[in-house]
C-alpha cells in the first residue's frame, strides 16, 4: 500500500479490495502482503480481523500495557467507502470494554507513533445491530489508526465528584451499548466499572447535592448490573446488587421485581411472593414508572406465571394463585 493523505479515507475500490482480501481470504483475494494470519485471541474464525501495517512505531519498548490511557487517531469506513468514523484524538483506557473489541485488540498490539489499517468484520465490531444510523448490521469496517500517546491512567479518587459522575456515566452508557448487543459478561463488567468510578479509594468528599446525584447513579449501575448478572444466571450476584439497590432505596421497584424472581431458585417461596407483592402495591406511584419503567406495568403478568407458576414447586400453586387474584382485575 502506497503513501496518501492521511486525513481522506481510502478510495472505496481499494476498501473492497482489502475487505475481500483480508476478511475473506481465498486464491482470488489474498490476504495483503504483511497482514497476520495468526488467529487473534477469542477471534470465531480466522479471518474475523487483521492488521496491516502502514508504518513501524517506536519500538517493541513502546506498545501499551493493559489499563494503560491511550490516545489514537481515528479513521473509519464501510466497504463502499462511506466515513462512519473520525476521531483525531480517541482516548480509551485499554481492556474496559470502551470501544469495539478489534480496535482494543488492534492497538494492544501497536508501537507508538505506528500508523495500521484494521479491517474487522462485524464479529469485532458493531454485530448484528449495526449502529444507527450510519453502520448497518453485519457492516465489515476498514480503520485507520494511528497510536498518538501512551500514559497511565488517571488516578480517579482525584478527581471532583462531579467529573467521576460524567466518567462513570460514560461507562455506564458503554455497558447498555454491551447489553443491547447479548454482550452480558462486557456489560456486567462495564456496570462494575461505572460503579467503582463513583466510589473511588481516597476521593474527594462530595457535598449534600452532590452525594444525593451519586447515590442516584449507584442505583443506576447497581440495578443495570442485576439485569446482566440476571442473564448470566448469576443469581447470587444478582440478589447482591439488588440488596445493595434496596439499602439505598428500599421502595426501589426494578430491584424488588429482579429479587423475588431469583429468591424461588433459593427456596425462599414466601420471601419471594411477599416481596412480588410489594412491588406490585409501589409501581402504581412510584417515580420510577413515570420516568423509565412504564413498560412493567406490562411485566407483571410474565413475573407472576414466570415465578410462581413455573419457578416456585407445585405446593405453592394455590398460594400463588390467591397471590395472584388478590390484584388482578
């Protein structure tokens, strides 16, 4: 690949070109000349991503370490040609789950000041789901990266309140991205990590309003972090986050719905229909139906027969059932 101007992406035949060649190897498309054709760890097949390289770094001395803050450059287009990414500065902290998983694995193994395509196809990418509006589902990609700079991370017990509030969204955020994707074990970490942001070793006391915010953001990942502890099975995991939701919130209803479906699994029948019924008489007037969780009101039938008619023994049927009628119409 010859010299070109780095702030235009490349002419869209020369993007099909490496697409089919790289991401789709066979006689008639080879893999381009210095591109690896080792598997990268976790990859579904062997030409599910790719690196070439376009110019050598500083030296083996110089790649980043894993939790290390890097900076890159950023430029990214589909298979016509299409600009669906530019970033002259993406900074990320490296194994957080903060970008799509070939660009994490791609500049892992980068030389600072190196400059490489990465051609991924949706696997490493953007999946099934695309991104709206521009990255359509199952889109292969072809990026160019630049690695700017290298340094630790930022020691975040530092920084005001307010700040870990905004970072721990953005991690937050990033988890829901994981989420939406059946990416449960990315999202469950992102949530873990959006949550030690907020309560970082050493940092500055937060004042009344702003403690007040923080424990709202606390419900937040507690709660989005039962949701994938859930779809893992992690039942357990899940009745700690949501007892840790309720001891800030006791009439939280996302985190009483999420504690009596997994309490059966334990044998705690009563407990669970005791406090199915609770959520039941708070989500009429409870803030958080107005704001975000009006479609329980449409949950509760798929709650009851979910818990009590399949997950509780039959010796609680009738139990159930008188549960049941006592708040049906």
């Amino acid at each position: 690949i010859g010299p070109r101007t780095q702030q235009e992406p490349p002419k869209p035949s020369r993007v099909r070109a490496l697409l089919l060649g790289a991401l789709r190897p066979s006689p008639a498309h080879p893999v381009p000349r210095g591109s690896s054709r080792e598997p990268w760890p976790g990859s579904l097949g062997l030409s599910a991503a790719r690196k070439l390289l376009v110019r050598e770094g500083q030296g083996e001395a110089s790649r980043p370490q894993p939790g290390q803050e890097v900076t890159v450059k950023l430029l990214g287009v589909l298979e016509d040609g299409s600009l669906v990414e530019k970033d002259p500065k993406l900074t990320f902290i490296l194994e957080q789950g903060d970008v799509i998983q070939a660009l994490e694995l791609s500049v892992q193994s980068m030389q600072l000041g190196e400059v490489s395509f990465l051609l991924t196809s949706f696997l490493y990418a953007y999946g099934h789901l695309g991104r709206d509006p521009d990255i359509p589902s199952d889109a292969s990609l072809l990026y160019e990266v630049t690695l700017l700079q290298i340094q630790d991370s930022p020691d975040l017990g530092l920084l005001p309140p307010s700040v870990r509030i905004s970072v721990s969204k953005q991690k937050r955020e990033r988890g829901n991205f994981h989420f939406e994707r059946e990416e449960y074990q990315r999202a469950m970490r992102s949530y873990l990590l959006a949550l030690g942001i907020l309560d970082s070793p050493g940092a500055v006391p937060p004042g009344p309003e702003e403690e007040e915010e923080l424990q709202e953001h606390r419900v937040k990942c507690l709660n989005n972090c039962a949701a994938a502890q859930l779809k893992l099975q992690l039942f357990e995991e899940v009745l700690a986050s949501c007892n840790a939701v309720l001891h800030i919130d006791p009439d939280n209803v996302k985190a009483l719905y999420r504690k009596g479906k997994v309490q059966p699994k334990r044998g705690e029948d009563q407990a669970a229909m005791n406090i199915l019924k609770r959520a039941l008489q708070l989500e009429p007037t409870t803030k958080v139906k107005s704001r975000a969780t009006a479609p329980l009101q449409g949950l509760i039938p798929k709650f009851f027969f979910e818990c009590f008619l399949i997950s509780i023994p039959v010796r609680c049927a009738r139990t159930a059932c008188t549960f049941v009628g006592d708040f049906l119409p």
